[in-house]
C-alpha cells in the first residue's frame, strides 16, 4: 500500500522521530473517527444558529442527554440495538430543543428581546437540564442499583468491526462513519431538494421577507430545532460506542471543541463546518502526538490546540456576520485616514 | 444542638456577601453598562486569587529566611513553615496585603485587556464563549503546573490580620476590609457611569455603529472596561484566597461565574443596588442551605443539584417575566438632569 511505502521512506530519514507504522494508522484512524463525530456533534449547531439565530449552549446537553437515553435504555432494559437507541434520542433531544424554543426562545424574541438576552437564556437552560440530568442518574442509580454516573462503553450488536491491512476500523468507527455520511447526505437533500429545506433556508437566509411570502416561520423554526437537537442526541448515542466511560460531564467536556468547529463555519456554512471539524480533529489529535514526541507536553494539554486555533480564526478570520461584531483596529492610528 | 453563632454566622455571609458583591458589580458594569457578555468572571478571579496566594506564600519563606525554591510552599514541609512563620509581624502582614491585591489588580486587569483583543471584532455570543473556554483552559494549567502547586493548590496562606490573636477579631477586621473593598468597587463604579464614559459605554451597548459613526473608540472603551472590571475581580480573588487560606483549581469552575449571572441578572442588568440586593439574596440562600441540608439527612437527591436547577430556571424566569429584574436601569446622573428636575419641581416657568 501507497502509505506504507511513504512511511518506510520517512523512517529512513535521519533525525526523525521514530513513529512506528502501528501508532500512525490507529492516529489516523481516530483524526477519521473525531472529524466524523465533530461533524454530528457540530453541524446541527451551525443549522440551528442559522435559522433561529440563537447561540445555543443547551447543545452540550443535547449531546449528553443524547448519550444517556442511550445509556439508561441499555443499563434499565438491557437495550443493544443501536438503531432503537438512535430512535428514541432522536425523538427525546429533538422534543427536548422544540420544548425550549416554545418556552423560552419563542417568547423572548416575540418580545423583541435582544440576541445577548436569548444567548443568556439559553446558559440558564443549559445550567438547569444539567443538573436536572444529575437529578434524573441519581434517582435511576438509586432505584436500579446500577452506576450510571460513570457508565462503560456500550457494545452495541449487528454493527461489524473491519480489519484492512493491518488496520483495524472498530464498530464504533463503522458506525460513526455511516451516520456522518447518511447525515451529510440527508441534510443536502432536505435542505436543496425539497420545500422544508428552502423555507428554512429562506428563514435564515432573511427572516422577515419570508414571513410575508407566506412561510409559516414558527413551523419552520420549531422543525428546525427538532432536526438540530436530534441530530446532536444520535451523535450522542454515537459517543456512548467510542468513549472509554460516559459521565454527565460527556457534552460540557467537548463544548471547546464542537463551538469551535462551528464558528471555524461561521455558524452559516454548513461546508465549512464540516472542513473545521476535520482541522480540529487533525490539529488536536496529530498536534499534541507531535508535540509530545518532540517536547514531552502532557496529552491533557490538548484543548489548548484547539483555543489557540479558536483565536487564530476570531483574529484571522473573524465570523462577521454571526452575531454581530464590527471590524476594528484595536488601536487608533493617528494621523492616517483608515 | 450547638448553640447559633449569630455573630459568627453574620461575619461568615457578610464576607462572602462581600466578595460575590465586587464580582457581581463589576459584572453588571461589563455586562449590565457596557454589553460585555463576559461568561469567563471566574478567569480574573482565580487570576487574583493565584497571584495573591503565590505572592504571600513565597514571600513569607523568603523573607523569613527559608529558600522556597528548597522548601517550596505546597509542600509538606513548606506548609508545616507556612503555619509556623506566617502572620507574625504585622508590617510584613500588611505589606504583602497591599502588594497582593496591588498585583492582583494589575495581573487580572491585564489579562482582560489582553483578552479583549481576539473578541473584538466578533459578537456578544463569541465573547461569551471564548472567555468560557479561557477559565476551562486556565484550570487546565493550573492542575499540571507544578510551582503553583498542581491539583492540590497552595494552602497554609499566611491570614492578613492573624497577628491580632484573637481569631473572631481578626476576622471581624478582614470583614472591614472586606465591606471597604466593596464601598470603594461601589463608588468607582458609580462615578464611573454617571460620567461622560458612562454614556459611551452605554452607547456601545445599544448600538456599537452608531457610537462608532460618531467618533467613539469602541475597541478602546470595551478594552478599558474589561481592565476595570478584571482588576476589581482579581482584588476579590485576593481577599478570597485569604479568606479560605488556600486555593486550588477546582475553586474557579464556571459554576462560579454563572453564580454571579444569576445575582446580576436578578438584580436588574445596569444598577449596581440592584446587583447588591442580587448577591444578599444568593448569598443568604446558600448560607441557610449549608444550615438545612445537613439536618435533612442522606438525601436521594442532592440539595446541590436543586439549588442549582433552581439557579437555571430562575435566570430563564426572570428574563422572561421580569426583564428589568429587581431594580430597573435609571438615568445617568448629570448636571443638566438635576437642573431640569429642579425646573419640574419648581414648575417650570425657565429662568
């Protein structure tokens, strides 16, 4: 195989750290397996922001809740079948977002009030369903008498794992990789091909304008929000079959990263979403392999890579038209016409 | 039952309440005044506390003729000296006092400053979230990095007023230095926003292009906040870590900064009694639950997670019902209004 040989070469240079063939596939294997996860966990954000122009920090809790349908499904009932766990977090997180934007962002905005209002809603939801998500393991710990506050892995049955060449694809990974694409190719599908799709696109696209050609914007908002919080409850599901253990902390752990892939897409571009999540698996997980081969820097330095790379694209490229923001110098310079 | 301690119990709250006052005053001033969505509070004051903590704890050794990069203050022995020298000699007490919360100012402020810069030409959302994600990455550090004591922190901090001896008293002094804190971070404030700035940042709040249309330097007035704001913050994280004589990194969660949120949010975003009422409110609340909960025993559900569903809720409940909060925003306090209410009053007529 073409890798193989290049990775021969590379050996042969001198004064290369010596990174054998076995640890650089399984690297690469999980930059695949992170950029597909980012990607479920980051692109129902980008498609919720863009239609409903709320900056949704209940995001980390729909991945979390997402995790634990799966999980107490499993540890309550015995469930392995990946497919009904996907099902019923799809239908739970999906009610749960569409609950919220009834509740709380609909009438907000109805009321005129302003995006820093509804963004500060949204961490008052956030800090309320984590802990009513403490509450709900800690009755269901009691009563079943099964730890769910550190749960294992899931082992889910019917899902192959693949050996290519020395490779090894877990069936996490196999998972993982098949709901990526079927989610790329059913939003391209929803969102180009049929009517829900443009009405939603019109929405975010100018709100007011598509109000008076007749979409009926509450419905649209209130799909869209079902989509995005779905979405983010089967990737979720998907955690549960690649984490070593699921906590309540699952989804505040990956907020870093999954905001940052979706600002990387500007909270517009569903394609450059998707380019964010493979820099970000990329840079972290090559990263910190590379600066600990070379510098002995501890791995749990990890989500400093991604900070760094979150500055880097406010400075460089900074998401314009997402939530305000106006582009400045920081310091004036007298005597020069800007 | 042991007897209530009422002066004990009032010198315990009205210290926290004191120290959650400055963080939630300088909150609304960024938030409330300016619309600095600063979701990263925690980051300035654990910035303080560090500082003063380093600070005090290396000092005390050096000064005292014990090397601290031999005998360094996190461990054993370091502590064991710590208890031994620290808070003898008033002078030396005080200075380190002074210089502690000199530098605090300074570190916290700096950094916020600092921080302005990447977040200055995105939105309130992006601000929020990258100062968030700051304090995560700051406890990060701060747990593997070794001369501030890693996981464990830095304890043994030498009490500012120990040499007083008796322990209630010297509390009661650091209570006044405390309320004092909070009096200076109250007037400043006030004076600051009833100023021509106090306009402007107002300005920048309603409407970034139009103050900029005309001729404000909004990236200037955002950065100077937020110095403001921090430095204050990072006094408070000083007083803090004097007040628990230890810090360590699990200290500075977010949970801390949403806290504080929820206190100004309650109060009124843009009045600092507002904010003030907030914190008494929160700060009693906690005290009386830390009384209740251990009288109710082994409980299936953690009052903890209740008090903070209960936190969550109340920010959704008060921004929907009650946007204004408590106390609602009043007009700057200017000259010319003075004038035109005296005019009122007088029944008008004009001069």
């Amino acid at each position: 195989m073409l890798p193989q040989v290049l990775h021969r070469a590379y050996l042969r240079c001198p004064k290369m750290p010596q990174v054998s063939w076995d640890v650089l596939s399984s690297l690469t294997v999980m930059v695949v397996h992170y950029s597909f996860l980012y990607m479920i966990f980051a692109m129902p954000l980008t498609l919720s922001y863009r239609t409903t122009k709320v900056i949704n920090f209940v995001h980390s809790n729909f991945i979390t809740y997402g995790a634990y349908v799966a999980i107490l499904l499993n540890g309550l009932y015995g469930n392995r079948n990946m497919l009904l766990a996907m099902a019923s977090a799809f239908a739970i997180v999906g009610g749960i977002a569409v609950l919220n934007n009834i509740a709380v962002f609909e009438p907000l905005s109805r009321r005129g009030a302003k995006p820093v209002a509804l963004m500060i809603s949204s961490m008052g939801l956030w800090i309320f369903y984590k802990y009513l998500l403490y509450t709900i393991i800690d009755l269901a710990t009691h009563f079943s008498r099964v730890n769910f506050v550190s749960y294992p892995k899931i082992v889910y049955e019917w899902i192959p794992s693949v050996s290519l060449d020395s490779v090894r694809l877990s069936s996490s990974f196999i998972a993982t990789s098949l709901s990526a694409a079927a989610m790329i190719v059913g939003l391209y599908v929803l969102l180009e091909k049929t009517n829900l799709g443009r009405a939603m696109r019109a929405v975010s696209d100018n709100p007011i304008l598509s109000e008076i050609s007749g979409i009926p914007k509450r419905t649209v908002i209130n799909l869209t929000w079902l989509i995005a919080g779905g979405i983010a409850g089967v990737g979720g599901v998907l955690w549960t079959s690649y984490a070593g253990a699921i906590t309540p902390e699952a989804g505040d752990s990956m907020i870093l990263q999954v905001f940052t892939v979706g600002f990387i897409g500007g909270l517009t571009s569903l394609t450059r979403t998707c380019i964010g999540a493979v820099l970000i698996a990329s840079i972290e997980n090559y990263g910190i392999t590379l600066l600990n081969q070379f510098f002995r820097v501890e791995t749990s330095y990890k989500p400093f890579l991604t900070f760094v790379t979150l500055i880097t694209t406010l400075i460089v490229s900074p998401p314009l038209g997402a939530g305000g923001g106006l582009p400045y110098r920081l310091f004036r310079r007298v005597g020069k016409s800007a | 039952m042991p007897e209530f301690d009422l002066i004990g119990f009032l010198v315990q709250w009205l210290t926290v309440f004191g120290l959650y006052s400055i963080l939630a005053i300088t909150l609304n001033l960024e938030a409330g005044f300016a619309g600095l969505t600063n979701f990263g509070k925690v980051v300035f004051y654990g910035i303080g506390a560090y500082v003063g903590a380093t600070l005090t704890t290396y000092l005390t050794l050096y000064l005292n003729n014990v090397d601290p990069f031999e005998c360094p203050p996190y461990s054993i022995d370091g502590i064991v000296k710590l208890i031994e020298l620290g808070g003898k000699s008033p002078s030396l007490s005080i200075g380190l006092l002074a210089l502690s919360l000199l530098a605090a100012f300074i570190a916290a402020g700096s950094v916020g400053f600092l921080l302005t810069y990447p977040i200055l030409r995105v939105g309130p959302a992006f601000v929020g979230f990258t100062l968030l994600s700051f304090g995560e990455l700051m406890r990060i550090f701060l747990r593997h990095y070794e001369p501030v004591g890693g996981s464990k922190g830095l304890a043994a901090i030498p009490r500012p007023f120990g040499w007083v001896g008796d322990p209630r008293l010297s509390s009661f002094i650091f209570l006044l230095l405390v309320l004092g804190l909070v009096a200076l971070t109250y007037i400043a404030m006030n004076k600051l926003t009833n100023s021509p700035m106090g306009r402007m940042l107002r300005a920048v709040r309603d409407d970034e292009i139009a103050a900029l249309c005309l001729g404000k330097h909004v990236p200037g007035i955002k950065a100077l906040t937020l110095f403001i704001g921090s430095g204050f913050s990072g006094m408070a994280g000083a007083l803090m870590a004097y007040y628990f004589t230890s810090v360590n990194p699990d200290m500075f969660v977010p949970a801390v900064t949403f806290n504080v949120w929820a206190m100004v949010i309650l109060g009124g975003m843009g009045n600092f009694t507002g904010s003030i009422i907030g914190v008494a409110l929160f700060t009693l609340m906690d005290r009386l639950l830390a009384f209740i909960t251990p009288a109710l025993g082994v409980a299936v559900i953690s009052p903890d997670y209740i008090r903070w569903m209960f936190v969550g809720l109340l920010i959704v409940v008060v921004l929907l019902f009650m946007p204004k909060g408590l106390l609602a925003e009043r007009p700057l306090k200017t000259p010319a209004l003075d004038e035109a209410r005296k005019l009122l009053v007088e029944g008008g007529g004009g001069a």
